[in-house]
C-alpha cells in the first residue's frame, strides 16, 4: 500500500476481521458498531478501534460500520481484489490438500503449477494440473507470471528449492517445510510449522494437567 | 507444569528451539552457547537466556549448553515424554495428510480413530485406521483414553462438534476448520487457520509491491 509500516500482530489480527464481516454480510447485516464486533470476536472495542485507525478508522458514525465497505476496504488491504498464481512444491497428501481446498481460489489464490521430485508422481493429474518434475520448474515461473510458490517437501530439500525460486523471481513463499527458509527481505515468507503448533498445544495440555 | 504462568510469546518460541537443537544432535554437536545458537537462530542471545531462565535457565556455563540435556529438558517442557492418544474429525485431503505424516507420530502423538460423517468414506482405511462414522466417537472417545481431537471439518459443522467432543472429555482440540470455537477456558485449542496465513502473506506481498 502506502505510508507507515503496520505492525505484524494488526496484521495477524486482518483476516479474522475479514471472516468474521464476511459472515455478518452472508447474514444479511448492514451496520454494526465496533462495541458489538467486540461482543462477538471477544476482543475489546478499542482494540478493533485502534487496529481500524492503522487504515483510517473505515468511518464509523454513531450507527456503526457499514459491514459490505468495511469488508470490501479490508478485503483490498489483503490483497485480496487481485488475482494471485501459485506454484505448489511437494505433491504429496498435504500438496493434494491444499490444490483440492476451494476456498483458496475463491479468494483469488490460484493454483498454477504443480511440481514434484519424484518421477513416479509426475503426469498425475490433480484438479486438472498436470503434476510435472523439477526442471520444468524455472521456465513455467518465468512465463506464467507466478508470483507466490508453495512448499510442501521435507525439509531436506526445502532450503535448496527455495533459493531457486527465489532466482526464478518468485517473490513469496507460504513454507510448509519444517525448517526456516534463508531468503532475501524483501522476499515475503509465511511458514505454516504444523509440529511446531501441535507442540505448542501439547505443552498447554502438560502445564493445564495437574 | 507448576509455578508461574509462562507468555504465549515464549511458548510459541520453545518449538522451534527443540528443533533446532534436534538438528544440532543429530550433527553429534555437544554443547552451544548461547551466542552461537543466537547466530543460527537469528534471535538475540539475550532473548535465548531470557527465554530459558523461565525454566531455570537450563544451567548454560561458561562453556555453555550440552546439547542433549537441552534438547530433552525443552522436550520435556513440551510434554513430550508423554504419549499423546488423538482422534481426528474430517476424512478428506487435509485429515489424511495429517494421519500420513509420520512426524507426529515419532513425537508421541498416536492417531486411534478416524472420523467423518460422510458414510461413502465410513470403512476406509488411511494407514491401517478404519474411517468411522460419527456415531462411534463418543464410545471411542470414553474408552481409548483419547486426550487430543484434531478437527478437519468444514466450519459449519466444527462448533457442535467440538462442543461434542468436550462433553465426552476431550481436553485438547487441535483445529483446523475456519472458525472459532466455543469451549471452556480449561480445554486447550490450538487453531490453523490456513486461510488466514495466506491472507497475511498476500498483505506482505500487496504492501512491499510499490
């Protein structure tokens, strides 16, 4: 966008906004103030008041916020009015997951490219994407304007592959190798470390247990 | 564990240590001091200390940490000396590729029983697990001693379900399904909301574009 940085715990906090407007919206509701957006996302009102300003405050009056605008303005601010291509790394069950999840094209993220190792996978076919190996992998970056590339490989190969892409003009990477990736800044990178999270839940588990 | 309530900010840190010191054991390395893993982590090494001194500090010496001994302790700390009994809810892409990840599994976290409502799927079997129907989870739940439910639903089911799930005493939900859940402060939740990942790479991304 434009001016000051936004700190990445607002930004975090972007995409619930969005679900939960996207919900108010399906239900028919037209306006509804920030005191009752807190009641239902359980987060304070000056919360959601301070997160707004970030972006200018999306105008609330004293009958609230109009839930299609607010929705719309924090849709754009996402990134979510342009079209996106991907290329997914890793064929396997989670690669298969995530190409079959509709959601994801429903919100401009679109599946591209395919690309795995193993030579016994290649040429399968996964929602209509031919499922091609490694080197095909430069060319079809480079001339199918890719933008964002999907990591589901072990994390053996995954440093390696990424730095490729990176030379390929890739410019963001959603990692779900469990290991951290040693790009560029200006690269933008989102790991997804599923372990890492169930760990997390067990270490809840542990200390909430006696 | 005991004592003090440690932040989510720490909790959220000590996987990725564990991983990191995993990695530094399986290269045979004994000891690291705190400036060394500071320079692979790229965190601060007071961070590190500071990190560590909410469990004692681990005792890091002049010569700093063994390795194995942090590794275990962290281990430990993430309650992974423990065996973990999961159900999962959702038989499609997602709950495979999570059933199929031997990662889990190697940490103490053992799937019992598959779940879905689906009865085409009902009889499958992903990894010697038959798909069962939801009727025969809370029997299953009762008496396999099942601690943690990992939900792959659609969101419109995952409300009722997990509030289920707790009724059978379920203490941990790891879930994946795109809303949030409405259950009793004393049951951990983990959330993935993989959408919201993307959504917030695809901010970065709109917003280093110009």
């Amino acid at each position: 966008m434009e001016e000051k940085e936004i700190s990445q715990a607002v930004i975090s906090r972007l995409p619930r906004y969005f679900r939960y407007l996207g919900d108010l919206k399906d239900e028919g509701i037209e306006r509804i103030s920030s005191q009752e957006l807190s009641d239902i996302m359980k987060v304070t009102a000056s919360q959601i008041r301070q997160d707004f300003n970030n972006f200018g405050g999306f105008g609330q009056q004293g009958y609230g916020y109009n839930v299609v605008y607010l929705y719309e303005e924090i849709g754009k601010i996402l990134g979510l009015d342009k079209e996106h291509n991907l290329i997914i790394i890793g064929a396997g069950h989670l690669g298969q997951a995530l190409v079959n999840y509709m959601n994801f094209e429903r919100r401009g993220f679109i599946f591209r490219g395919i690309f795995d190792s193993n030579p016994a996978i290649c040429g399968m076919k996964i929602r209509e994407i031919e499922v091609q190996p490694m080197e095909k992998m430069e060319t079809f970056v480079k001339e199918n304007n890719i933008d964002i590339a999907v990591l589901t490989i072990p994390k053996s190969g995954a440093v390696a592959v990424a730095e490729q892409l990176v030379s390929y003009g890739i410019k963001a990477i959603w990692n779900f190798a469990h290991v951290d990736l040693n790009v560029p800044k200006e690269i933008q990178v989102e790991n997804v470390h599923l372990s890492d999270s169930l760990m997390k839940l067990s270490y809840n588990l542990a200390s909430h247990d006696n």
